[in-house]
C-alpha cells in the first residue's frame, strides 16, 4: 500500500513537474509573441512620416475645415511634391448645396517647416455631370 502511495505521488509529483516546464515554456511562448504582434502593432499604426503623407493629411484638414465638415465623400485622389513647399493635390467631394461631385486641382503653399498651409491656388476647378468632369464656371 505504501509503495503504491509513493508511486502515486511521485507520478503525481512528476506530473507537476512536467506541467510547470510546459507551462513555464508555454508562458515564454506567450510572452516572445506577445512581444512580436505588440511591435508590429506600433510599426503599422505609427504615422507614415513622408512628407507627401504628411501634405496629404494637412491638404484633408484644410479641405474639410473649410467645407466646415459638411462636404461629402472628401477623398484626395493625388499629391504630388513640386517643391520643398508646394504640392499639388487633386480631391473630390459632393457639394451638399447642389448635390453634385467636383473635382479640384490646387496647389497649396506650406510654411518652410511644412506643418500648415499658407495659401492654396485654384488650377481647375470641375463638376461631374452625366458622368463627365465639365469645367466649372466659377
């Protein structure tokens, strides 16, 4: 009886054992991926710091802050550099007033350390209608 008692306990004592490497090998397992999928979440959600990237942001602010939020479907379809200073942006969006698309193609002047925009100029300025992009007459 001792003798399978002691067996009994030494299984169950080897059991244990077993268990806490497994999860000892199992909680660094855990830790060495949690450690992985945490850094490839900073890497992908961190801000792309281009300096197109970063026009295109200020170009959307700038768009909708002056449409005062009202403007529908604000997407920029391009930026393109010129300078240090000056992109070109084409965006679209839906005029709430007359319920019809346009397309304008700016440029837009930023401060030399590119964090706002100074001043923007109209290129062209366009409506769809029957499917075409008609130049506006404003």
């Amino acid at each position: 009886m001792g003798l399978i008692w002691v067996n009994k306990y030494n299984n169950f004592f080897l059991y244990l054992v077993k268990n806490q490497i497994i999860m000892k090998k199992g909680n660094l397992l855990k830790s060495v991926l949690f450690t992985i999928a945490f850094s490839l979440l900073l890497v992908s959600c961190g801000d792309d710091s281009s300096p197109v990237a970063l026009a295109k942001k200020r170009i959307f602010q700038k768009v909708d802050a002056d449409g005062m939020g009202m403007l529908k479907d604000l997407k920029i379809i391009s930026v393109e550099m010129i300078n240090d200073s000056t992109y070109k942006a084409i965006h679209t969006f839906t005029n709430p007033m007359m319920s019809k698309e346009m397309r304008i193609t700016r440029n837009y002047f930023f401060t030399s350390d590119s964090d706002s925009i100074k001043n923007q100029e109209d290129l062209k300025v366009e409506i769809k209608s029957k499917g075409e992009w008609i130049k506006a007459g404003f």
